[in-house]
C-alpha cells in the first residue's frame, strides 16, 4: 500500500502549453460562452516522474478558451484559413473539428 501511495506521489502529468508562435493575436469565437476568446495553444502533455517530464503522452495545437473550458483540437492549417477569413465584426466563426 505504502509503494502504491509513493508512485502516485511521485509520477504524474504535466502540461506544457504555450501560445502558438505567430498566431498570439488571434481570437476566435467560442461557440461555448459566445465570446472571442478562443486562442491557439501548443499543448505537451508529459507523463512526469519526480516532477521530471518524461515521457510526451499527447501533444498538438488547440483552441482554449481563457473564459470557459472550451477546448478545440485545431491545426496551423486551420488557423491560417480563419486568419485569412475577411473579419466583419462579430462573424468570425470557429471551425468545426474534421468529422469523427
Ligand atoms: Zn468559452
């Protein structure tokens, strides 16, 4: 029992994001609290042993919102099509994800 308490003491997960170099200014529609909050994330997930990352269990770009737990998963491809959308106020719509 005492072994079983030490692991999960000492491993565990961590994550790792940062914002996307280049696309910092971009933000987008969140279609979950209707706010333009939505902003483009490198997500690292690392399985951690003593606080040390070691092994990367998930990693890729994402739309998080900074209001809601919205989270999309998104690609650079994407994020340039909705950076090159002509932007009237108020329209700017995220992309749905490819379909499952
Ligand atoms: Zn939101």
């Amino acid at each position: 029992m005492a072994d079983l308490l030490f692991f999960f003491f000492v491993c565990g997960g961590t994550n790792f994001n940062s914002p996307i170099k280049g696309y910092e200014d971009l933000h987008v529609y969140c279609p979950r609290c209707h706010n333009f909050s939505l902003v483009p994330i490198h997500r690292r997930e690392f399985f951690t042993f003593c606080y040390v990352p070691v092994i990367p269990t998930s990693w890729g770009d994402d739309l998080q919102c900074t209001i809601c737990p919205y989270n999309q998963v998104t690609s650079r491809e994407q994020l340039d099509q909705i950076r090159r959308q002509p932007a009237p106020l108020g329209t700017i719509q995220a992309i749905p994800g490819p379909p499952a």
